[in-house]
C-alpha cells in the first residue's frame, strides 16, 4: 500500500534536486520539460524541427520577420515573482538610454500589476512610448510581439511566446536558470545571466532575495544590456 502523503509531480521534485544541490552536479541530474511544454493551456505551443515550439494561434502560425523601420521596440518589465524582475531604476535607465539610440516607438506589454512601473516608463516621453499593460489579450500580445523590432523581456509566459515565434532579443535572467527549464528554446532570444553561486535559489522565483543583495539581477547593468539589445 502506498503511503498517504501529498505527492510532488515528478517535474517539481526534479527542480528542487537542482536548487538544493550544487550547480556541478546539475548536468547528472534529470531535467525537468521545458517550460514551453507546460504552456500549451495558455496558447497552442507546437513541436516543431527540433523539437522547437511554433507558436499557433486559432490555427495560424506566428513567426516573426522583419517588420520594418516603423516597428516598435518592444519592453515586458513584469514577471510572476520579485526574483525575476529586473529593478525598476534599470528599467528605467535602459528606456531613457534607448530612446536615445533608437528613433522608434517604444511598447510595454505585460498584466494590470505592471501597471504602475509601465506608466513611470511611459511617462519618460508620452510621445514615444505607449503602455499596453492591463488592455491586452494573449493572443493580442502574441501578435504586438511578432509585430516588433526586438524584445527586452524576463522570465515571463511572454518570453515563451516570443521565443516560439523567433522574436529577436534578450530575455534577463535572475534567480531561476537553464537546467530549470525557463531558458528559450530557440535561438532567437539571446540570454543575459550572470554567474552567482547563489542561483538558482528558488525552483520558481521568490518574493525577496534570501542573500539580500539581489546581484543576480542587480549586476546585469542597463548599459550591457542596451549593448547586447541594440546587437538583436
Ligand atoms: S542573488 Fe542569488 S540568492 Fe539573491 S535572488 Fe538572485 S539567485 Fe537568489
């Protein structure tokens, strides 16, 4: 008979093996199914060459190609936990550097929590920059996200959809890492991590930083990433 305690799906087991135990013993522990697979309620995630998703919505594939010179430059500040997020002075440093070096419109995508960071970047130049939080649905924001230049975007749902439909640019990451499996599949996205022996320290992402210096996040300066942005 088996024993009557809650039981962890095997995926989850499989994530905290990997934040408990040290990072040179990842490579010999089972991954967990990229994040992508767990996604297909949200939107129709599709295998395809390589086990690569494709991004399908109501029976139409997605996929970015150069949208032109109008096509906005596009910003997803917002992510499910504190851990994930790139600090809001960083946000809004990058914005400022970029309208600078970049004559196009800018769009914030994200939820209704985003709300108030998105109008603080709005407000940076009305004229220019357009907050789209809170109005959209997924596959509104699916097609804004195909529709644009680039994306400057965390670990979020977002991410996933950009990557399936081969949006260029950079996805941030903090507390959580590839073996997790939240890294893009495609070669779209190019990735920004830094080398904390801390990470990962969550199997999901945390409300605070438990070392209390946050450099996982904090260290990926806003001029790298314009840098490595404005190469996309
Ligand atoms: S700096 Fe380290 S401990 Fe702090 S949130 Fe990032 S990964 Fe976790």
């Amino acid at each position: 008979m088996r024993g009557g305690g809650p039981r962890l799906p095997k995926h989850r087991l499989q994530k905290l093996g990997l934040v408990r135990l040290p990072r040179a013993l990842h490579g010999f522990l089972p991954q967990p199914p990229p994040v992508w697979r767990r996604l297909q309620r949200l939107a129709e995630f599709q295998d395809g060459e390589h086990s690569r998703p494709r991004l399908v919505i109501q029976g139409e594939e997605l996929r970015w190609r150069d949208p032109g010179p109008q096509a906005a430059e596009i910003l997803v500040p917002g992510a499910g936990h504190w851990t994930k997020r790139w600090p809001a002075e960083h946000w809004i440093t990058f914005l400022k550097a970029l309208l600078e070096a970049s004559p196009r419109p800018v769009e914030i995508l994200g939820g209704p929590q985003e709300g108030d960071l998105a109008e603080e970047l709005r407000r940076a130049a009305p004229d220019r920059v357009r907050t789209l939080c809170g109005e959209l649905s997924l596959e509104e924001s699916a097609r804004r996200l195909v529709a644009g230049r680039r994306l400057l975007v965390g670990d979020t749902g977002l991410l996933h959809m950009a990557d399936a439909a081969g949006v260029p640019g950079i996805a941030l990451f903090g507390s959580t890492t590839r073996e997790l499996g939240f890294f893009p599949a495609g070669p779209s996205l190019r990735v920004l991590e830094r080398p904390e022996a801390c990470r990962p320290c969550s199997h999901i992402g945390r409300d605070n930083c438990p070392e209390g210096h946050f450099r996982c996040m904090r260290d990926l300066s806003p001029q790298d990433v314009l840098a490595a942005y404005l190469d996309c």
